[in-house]
C-alpha cells in the first residue's frame, strides 16, 4: 500500500468532503443500532468512522493512514483478503471506496462476506477501470438490495445470498 502511505499526510485534505457525504448517505439508508458490530475495510484514516454509533472496528493495509486515527474505535493493520476475525463476526461491513485497490478483488469480497452476518454496504470509485469486473463480483457474491450511484461512486446495499 505504498500509495496510500506516501499521500497520508495529505489524505484527509484530499479525500474528506467526499466520504464524509458519502458515509451521511448511506447512514440515511441504513439502519443501525447502538448494539451493532460494523467493521469497514479500508478505512484509511477513520476519519467517518465515528459517524457509525455502534461498536465499529476499522481495517487497513497502509500504516502511515491508520496512525492517524485520533478517534475512539478499534482500527488495525489488515489487508481485506485477509481478514483476522471468525466467520459472523460483524452485523454490518462496509467497504467506502477501496474495493478498487484491493490485491485480489474476489478474495476481498468473499473475506468480506466471510466475516459479515448479514449486511454489506460496498461502494467503488466510478472512474475505477475495474468497475465492471467489481460489479459483476458483488452481484454474484451478495444479493444487492439497492444500488445508489453518487457523484464519485457506485453504493452497493447487500445482504448474503
């Protein structure tokens, strides 16, 4: 994640207004009680992570991001294809615009579903060139109840098949 680590310094300034109203959408689509689990994978810098109010955990590959996380949840080192929690862990997932850079998209998306009981709240960059590969990959691995396209990215509201 060389990348993200390299832009971390100016991560936030870069991409904050944008998941900031990213995050405010989906929580108006989303029902979510203070006794929920989310986990969201690639978080970056978990700067919305404390818009979720429930008991939220944040994965990301890139160190230099997650050290700048200065809020109350639990955040780690963790690449999506390999997620290091037991299968049903979280009620909610949620991946908010970092599908794209995974390694191995499948692999990621089956951990995801792994890890998740019941509901999958997966967005992807629009512009990605892996946009259509992506899309195809959550339709068949999730059931999509909804799918919102916003200015940057396409959200996807599942539930497992």
């Amino acid at each position: 994640m060389g990348y993200y680590d390299e832009i971390s310094e100016g991560y936030e300034e870069l991409h904050k207004e944008e998941q900031l109203k990213k995050v405010a959408l989906i929580l108006s689509k989303i029902k979510i009680s203070p006794k929920d689990t989310l986990l969201d994978v690639g978080c970056g810098t978990g700067l919305y992570l404390d818009m979720f109010r429930c008991n939220v955990t944040g994965a990301d590959p890139a160190p230099k991001l997650i050290r700048k996380y200065k809020g109350k949840h639990k955040i780690l080192l963790a690449r999506a294809e390999e997620l290091p929690f037991p299968d049903n862990s979280f009620d909610i997932v949620t991946s908010i615009t970092a599908i794209q850079n995974f390694e191995d998209v499948e692999k990621g998306l089956n951990e995801i579903k792994r890890v998740g009981k019941r509901r999958f709240v997966l967005s992807i960059l629009k512009r990605s060139p892996k946009l259509s590969l992506i899309e195809k990959l959550i339709k068949e691995i999730f059931l999509v109840n909804e799918t919102i396209e916003e200015d940057k990215d396409v959200i996807f509201f599942c539930t497992k098949k």
